[in-house]
C-alpha cells in the first residue's frame, strides 16, 4: 500500500510539474510546449488523480495532491533563487534562449523524422 502511495505522489508531482515548466518559457516555445508536452502532463494529472481516488481516501488523494503541488513551488522557488544566485541575468537569459531553441527544433524533429 505505501509502495502504491509513493507511486501516486510520484505521478502527481512529475506531472504538476511538467505543467508548472511551461510557465517559464516565452509565448513561443510556451505555446509549442503547451501543444505537445503540456496537454498530456494535464491527461497524466488526472490519471494520477483518478488512480490516488479509486485506490485511497479521498483524505490521502487531498493530501497527495497538496503535497505534491507545494513540493513543486517550493522547488522552483530554490532553483530559481540557487540560478540567480550562481549567474547573471545575461547568462539565465542565454540559456533560457538556448532551451526554448532546443525545445522548438527538437519538436519539429519528432514532427518530421
């Protein structure tokens, strides 16, 4: 049962997650990864929902999902304060560049090949 419970934080914090990310990016690479990443992490939240409903209380699912979306916030709060803290903003903005370019031309790879 905790093996389960564990399982069921995992799926809910991966996917909240992955929603979460999307936020970061800019209205292009945000749109792109919207269409094509964030639609199923959405699909995945709500199967982990669903299963944490069917398999629990919905005591336990409550308490998963809280869990798992201020496990997610407080995360991106300290990565982005370590980031911020270890560069520059020329070098975060940079980088950030490179992701969302990363992003966009491996999309179009898979869309393609």
């Amino acid at each position: 049962m905790i093996l389960k419970y564990i399982s069921f934080l995992i799926g809910l914090t991966w996917s909240y997650s992955l929603i979460k990310t999307q936020s970061i990016f800019s209205k292009k690479a945000g749109l792109v990864f919207k269409l094509f990443i964030s639609k199923v992490s959405w699909l995945t939240l709500l199967a982990a929902v669903y299963f944490g409903y069917k398999n629990f209380s919905i005591e336990y699912t409550l308490i998963g999902i809280i869990f798992s979306i201020v496990l997610v916030h407080l995360g991106f709060i300290f990565l982005s304060k370590f980031l911020q803290s270890k560069f520059t903003q020329e070098q975060l903005t940079l980088s950030k560049n490179f992701f969302e370019y990363s992003l966009l031309l491996w999309i179009l790879y898979y869309l393609f090949f």
